[in-house]
C-alpha cells in the first residue's frame, strides 16, 4: 500500500536496530578510552606531585624559642656563712667575747652541739689561718664518724644546705630569731629533718663526718655563731666566736 501524498516516509526498523547499536559501541569505546587515558596519567600526576615537592625549599629548621639560663642552685652565696662567716652588718670581724650578745649567748649555757663532748675537751680555732688569707671564725669539735649532732638549744631549722666547703650543713635559727647556729661536714641529716621544723634543746640534726672540704681522716664538727642581720636572711650576719660561748 502506497503512503499518502505529502506524507514522510517512515525509516526501515532494522536500520534503527543497526544505528542504536552503532552508537553503543562507538559510546562504550569513548568511555573505555577515556578510563584508559584516566589509569595511564595517574603515574604521571604522581611523578609530577613528587617533583614539584622536591623543588620547594626546604624550610629552616625549627628552633626553640630562646630561654633564660635555668636557675641553678645556690652553693656558695654572696656572703654565705660556709666556711668563712662575712660580717654584714656594718661590723668588721668577730663580735668580742666582752659584747652583750656574746653575754646573752654564754648566759643561754647552750649545749655542747656534739654528744658525748665536755666543754673542758673544747681547742680555740676561731682565729686559725684559712686558705686565701682567711681565718676560720668558727669551732671545730673532733669526734668519732657518726657520732650524733644535737641542736645548742630549742629554734627552727632555717636551711638545710649543701655547699662544696660546708659539705651537709644546718642553719638553725634561736627562738627569737636574733642568731644563727651553723653546723657543717656532717655525715648525714637526722632520719625526717626538714627546713621549717621547730627543734628543741638537744635535739639529734645529723652525725659528725667529713662531707665537704673536710679532711677525710679527721671527722669532725665545724660549728659557727653569728648573730642575724635586720633581714634574717640565713647566710648572712657577724660572727661571734663559739669558744668563749660553750666554754
């Protein structure tokens, strides 16, 4: 049957078979093509990445930020009791015996800080000659090693204190906080002493040694007096020789 006139002639099906799968063909050949270049450039971007990375410049290394020296700890401080007792109190040299403190103190009868040590046994050495042209402006008490050091009378522990020339030392305040009382070389601290304790009369501190500058074969006590300066501060005052006290 002939279409009508003026009508448009409608395609052969198998024509629209054949184009349809045409178009699928050419379309899964792009998309695979497409995947292809996909898988075969991503080697290249990642060589590209690598070596735009190692052209960057390398950045300065990180620095920590500058500190102030760390605080060390005080072993000899400026006018430090150890050893050689610096009269800092507008005073120069020792307090005499014949002065009100030193009649305070010998009215105190403090004890003999070494146990077992009778005033009568007790060798002046505060005017001993010292290295660097120094004298010794203290009291050195021989004793067996380990024999027990004992508080001259009741106080606070000011400082517990380990310098080069002192070795293990207690400074040991009085009641009213007018004087000091220095014990250096000892062998060790009592068992649970501490800065800040109240102590009383005789009173076990520590133990006779050689800690420090202290002859190692000659175990003994190194014992200062001075009196404090208005500040209280434990390594500053004027010494008063310790003979004339226990005596």
């Amino acid at each position: 049957m002939s279409p009508p006139p003026g009508a448009r002639p409608r395609p052969d099906f198998k024509y629209l078979v054949a184009s349809g799968l045409l178009g699928f063909v050419l379309g899964a050949f792009v998309v695979a093509s497409l995947g292809h270049i996909s898988w075969r450039s991503q080697p290249l971007a990642q060589a590209a990445a690598v070596a735009a990375v190692a052209a960057t410049p390398a950045l300065a290394p990180l620095k920590e930020p500058a500190r102030s020296p760390a605080a060390t700890a005080i072993d000899e401080p400026p006018n430090a009791v150890v050893e050689v007792p610096a009269p800092t109190s507008g005073h120069d040299g020792v307090i005499p015996p014949t002065a009100p403190e030193a009649r305070d103190l010998s009215a105190r009868k403090l004890l003999i800080p070494v146990e077992g040590i009778t005033s009568d046994t007790l060798v002046r050495s505060y005017h001993d000659a010292r290295s660097g042209g120094r004298l010794h402006e203290a009291l050195d008490i021989i004793a067996p090693r380990n024999t027990p050091v004992v508080a001259v009378e009741d106080g606070t522990i000011a400082k517990l204190f380990i310098s080069k020339a002192g070795g293990l030392t207690v400074y040991q305040f009085d009641p009213g906080q007018q004087y000091s009382y220095y014990y250096a070389h000892l062998e060790r601290y009592a068992d649970g002493l501490k800065e800040g304790d109240r102590i009383h009369r005789g009173q076990v501190l520590g133990f006779v040694g050689t800690s420090g500058n202290a002859p190692k074969e000659t175990p003994h006590l190194h014992f200062a007096v001075y009196r404090l300066t208005p500040e209280r501060h434990w390594w500053e005052g004027t010494p008063i020789d310790p003979y004339d006290i226990l005596r």
